[in-house]
C-alpha cells in the first residue's frame, strides 16, 4: 500500500515560530516524511528555508545566532516602520534564489490582501517575495504591492493555513499553532499591541479550523517574546518537547490510513 502523503502546517507566531524548528527535526530524527509545508508568517520563513533544502542543522545554527536586527531596514514612517528588503534578502541568499516551484518540497506561503481581505497562497513563483509578503506584519513592516494587491502576514485571515496543505494534495495534516493568545501577555509596546490584537482576533478562529487537522501540536512558547529573538535555545526545545508528545499519535495515523478512490 502506497504511504499517506503528509502535509506540514507552520503558523505565524513571531519569534515563538522558530519552535517550527524544533517540529521538523524531531519529524525527521523518527523519519515522518514531510512531502508538503504551509505556512504563514515565521511559518513560511521556516518552510520557505527547509523546503528549498536547508538542513535542519544549518537552520539550528542560523537560528541560535540570529538577531532581529538582522531583519529590519528601517524606513520612514507611512506604511510600516521597516521596508523589508532585508528579510528578502536573507530568505533569497538560504533559498539560493530558487522559486517556489523549483523546491525540493512543495511549499505554499500564505498572504493577506488589504484591498479584498482575501487569503493569497503562493505556489509559484519568487519565493523570496512571497516570504516577504508573508511576514508583513500590518503596521510594522511596508506592504508588498505585487499583481494590483496590497499584501500583508499571511496571519491576519490564517494564522494556521491548514486548508492550504490540504488543497496541495496531503492526506495526514500535521499542524503547529505557536501564537496561541495568552491574556496576561505583556503588551508594552507598538509590536505587542499589533500582534496581540492579531492574535485575539484569529484566536476564535484557529480553534474552529483546527478540528480539520488530524495532529495539532501547541509548543507552550507562550512565556516567550514574541519579537525579541531571545530565548531561542529554549523556544526549539519547545518544539521538540511537543512533538515528541504527539510521535505515537501521528506514527498510528499513518499505519492506520488506507487509501480511498
């Protein structure tokens, strides 16, 4: 019998997504085959590195000595504080310029559109740009204006792109919410107010999708910043605590799934 196809499914979360991490290489370290990635936000910046063939070693590595201000070009204010152009940047030189349908392992990066309020999933096409459009946090980051739309985080309409993996062909959804809202946060600042807001207001909403994912896993990184790339040893560790929880969950899955017409 042909093995079920398993889509991955990284949610935004700031700098709490790079416990995405810590998901991935504990799916690898007990060989769960990954053959499709959604994501939103740090999710499509984490999916974006390892689909276009990142190992999850180098991707440890890169993470435990990133700074945040290796990602923010500051920029007059009118759209957003920071242009972005750096973070495209990055995600261009680990993707080595690929596009997304050039990837090793399919990937599918979700935007917002201000002007319609629709869902953008980008399947082809500029990875680098995609990412971009994807980690645009409304207020903090300029918009990307691409084909008539105005693009922002994929988060703002799905924090948790499940349906995305699902319409690329996966059979078991294995899906990773790290933005969980958490009433006594600390909001000091114009960052927490956005994301908080964003959180709350998606909060209601990924409890509803989130039935239509055969695996949930929930680092508790809620204890974390957000925004201050701090902490990030511990943030993995989170990632990896939690799959490794749900490993005989998702092995059972797979053993028992059989192939439908």
């Amino acid at each position: 019998m042909e093995r079920p196809k398993i889509g991955l499914v990284l949610g935004s979360g700031g700098a709490r997504g790079l416990s995405h991490l810590g998901v991935i290489k504990i799916l690898e370290d007990y060989h769960i085959p990954i053959d499709y990635i959604a994501g939103s936000s740090m999710g499509a910046l984490v999916g974006a590195l390892f689909g276009a063939g990142q190992s999850i070693e180098h991707l440890y590595q890169a993470a435990k000595y990133s700074r945040r201000n290796y990602f923010l070009d500051v920029t007059v204010p009118k759209m957003g504080f920071f242009q972005g152009h750096r973070i495209e940047e990055y995600v261009r030189l680990f993707t080595h310029g690929r596009k997304l349908e050039d990837f090793p392992i399919p990937v599918s990066i979700v935007a917002t559109d201000l002007h319609s309020g629709k869902r953008v999933v980008f399947t082809e096409g500029d990875a680098a740009e995609a990412v971009r459009a994807s980690v645009s946090i409304p207020g903090i980051f300029v918009p990307v204006r691409k084909d008539g739309r105005l693009l922002v985080d994929g988060g703002v309409v799905d924090r948790v792109p499940i349906t995305a993996v699902q319409e690329m062909g996966a059979d078991i959804t294995i899906a990773v919410d790290c933005a969980h809202y958490q009433s006594v946060a600390e909001v000091n600042s114009i960052y927490d107010v956005i994301m908080q807001s964003i959180d709350i207001m998606q909060d209601e909403v990924v409890k509803a999708r989130s039935a239509n994912a055969d695996v949930l896993l929930r680092p508790d990184v809620s204890r974390f910043s957000s925004r201050a790339f701090t902490n990030i040893s511990e943030i993995i560790q989170e990632g990896e605590k939690e799959t490794l929880k749900h490993i005989d969950v998702i092995q059972k899955k797979m053993n028992n799934w059989k192939e439908t017409p």
